[in-house]
C-alpha cells in the first residue's frame, strides 16, 4: 500500500508539473539549443518596422527592417532568428545553450512600427532542466544494534529533486528517519544532492534511493541488497588484488629469470668467439712457421747443389 501511495503522489506531481508548464512554456537542457516558437504572419503586411525579444525586460534581439527592404540585425549572446523572418513571419528565437539562471525567465517580442508603437507579440516563459548523475549508495552499521547507516549521492542536475528511500522495495522509512541536503554549486547552479537515512532493519534488507527530477522525466534509482551482497563484492575485489600481486611477481620473476638468461647465452657466445679467433690466430701462425720452414729446406737444397 505505502508503495502504492507513492506511485499515485508520484503521478499526481508529475501531471500537475505538465499543468503549471503549460502551452507558453519552452523548456531547455543545460547547454543545449533552445528555441522559443513565435509566428505572427501579419508582419508582412508591416513596411519600416524593427522586431525586438526582450528577457525580463532587457534587450535580446533587434531586427530592424527598412523602406528599401534591407535587413540590420543585432543580438546579444549570439541569440538568432531565421535570416527570413521578417518576410516569412516566422520569429522564433534562437538560443544556442542556456544556463540555469535563465530559469523561470520570460522571453517576448515586440513589433515596434509607425512612431515607436510598440506591440505585444509573444511571450514564452523558459524552465531550465539537467540531468542528475546515477545515484551512489553508501551501507554501514552503526554501534546501536540493528541500526544501519546510508548515505546517497548524486550531482550536476537541476532544478532541485526530489528524494524518495524505499526499504525492501515497498516500505517507506519511518518519519524523521531521512536528513536530504540540496546545495547549489555557485557558479553553473547546478544541484548536488546528499541523502542520509538511519533505520533499524535486518542486515539482509535491501535499502533503494531514488532521485526524481520531474522536468526531465527522470527517475533514478540505486540499491543496497543488503550485507552479504557488500561482502561478496569486497571478497571479490580481495582476491582480485591477491591475484593481481601474485601476477606481477610472477611476471617479475618471469623478466629477471629471462634477463639472467639473455646474460648467460652473451657470454657464452663472447666465450665462443674468443676462443673462434684464438684458434683462427693458432692456425695463421703455424702455417706461417710450415712456409718458412720449407723456405728454409727449399734454400738449404740449393746451397748444397
């Protein structure tokens, strides 16, 4: 039933976000295009006219068109309309990423014509969203009996979530038992969440966070499945590092053994080199001594003739 109950809160919100946005709503992704729809054919029927987009009343855009039909343009922060949007009606702006300070902000154009009239065109309000990163989990237990301890964290998204716990998939933990902290990083605005629960349950429970950012229709979930699995998971990275030590040592004895070996074989063949020439120098000198002995034997011939 609690779980129920959730799901329909978590339904009702969701379509009451899709209310409150509405039709004049535009929403943007941080860092992404955006366009802001604005068509209003009549412009054709307008000669010497300017259109101006205005945020909060500062200036965005102006277009200004002359009796001769040639088009000046000027934005600030790169905003754009189509190149023919004076002559086709369409007035859509154009913004090449938005930031979260943008955020509930209203956009509207202005035809400016004749003596400075001024008239309403279209107003669009833009509502800013970011993704949050996957949810990271945290179990411990805590010197008061059955009592756990779980932290649940999650960064860069917007606007700010919401934050459900859910204990053995269907049980909400008991009032008061949850302490979530929001804080916006100063410069992008963006939203880290840092979720604490405490609750007496059994080590075997499975413990889930959920974070929820309605406007990017997002549901992010993360799940503890209770002591043995953490146990499992620390066993696993033991002996996975015992392993990896016993391969390197491996791999180490495997070099110096080869290296000592690569040593052994350069001396053997320096050996048999050395010994190669000695012998080769042994041969020249004792044919050398062969020739001139027989020099001598061949001279000693001729002197007795």
């Amino acid at each position: 039933m609690p779980a129920a109950l959730l799901r329909t809160g978590l339904l009702l919100s969701f379509l009451t976000f899709c209310a409150c946005l509405e039709e004049d709503c535009v929403l943007g992704i941080v860092g992404q295009p955006v366009s802001l729809p604005c068509f209003y054919p009549q412009l054709l029927t307008f000669v010497n006219f300017s259109i101006e987009w205005r945020r909060d009343d500062g200036l965005v855009l102006r277009s200004v068109r002359a009796m001769d039909g040639s088009v000046e343009q000027w934005s600030a922060d790169n905003s754009t309309v189509s190149a023919d949007a004076l002559l086709t009606g369409n007035l859509s702006l154009e913004l090449p990423a938005v930031h979260p300070k943008e955020d509930k902000m209203y956009y509207s154009l202005f035809i400016i014509s004749g003596e400075n009239r001024s008239t309403l065109v279209c107003t669009m309000c833009l509502r800013i969203a970011a993704s949050f990163s996957s949810p990271l989990l945290q179990r411990k237990e805590t010197a008061q009996g059955n009592e756990m301890a779980f932290m649940c964290q999650s960064s860069g998204g917007f606007p700010e979530p919401a934050v459900h716990w859910l204990i053995n998939d269907t049980e909400e933990p008991p009032e008061g038992s949850v302490r979530t902290l929001a804080a916006s990083q100063p410069d992008s605005r963006l939203y880290n969440i840092t979720s604490h629960l405490k609750v007496n349950i059994s080590k075997d429970s499975s413990v889930s966070c959920i974070i929820e950012n309605l406007f990017m229709n997002e549901t992010l979930t993360s799940t503890s499945r209770g002591v043995q699995g953490s146990v499992v998971v620390g066993r696993a990275s033991e002996a996975m590092w015992i392993f990896s030590t016993v391969l390197c040592v491996v791999v180490g004895v495997m070099v110096m053994v080869a290296v000592a070996y690569q040593i052994h074989l350069d001396r053997l063949n320096k050996k048999e080199k050395q010994e190669y020439q000695q012998r080769n120098r042994g041969r020249r000198r004792q044919h050398q001594h062969e020739e001139e002995t027989e020099a001598m034997t061949t001279e000693s011939k001729d002197t007795d003739v």
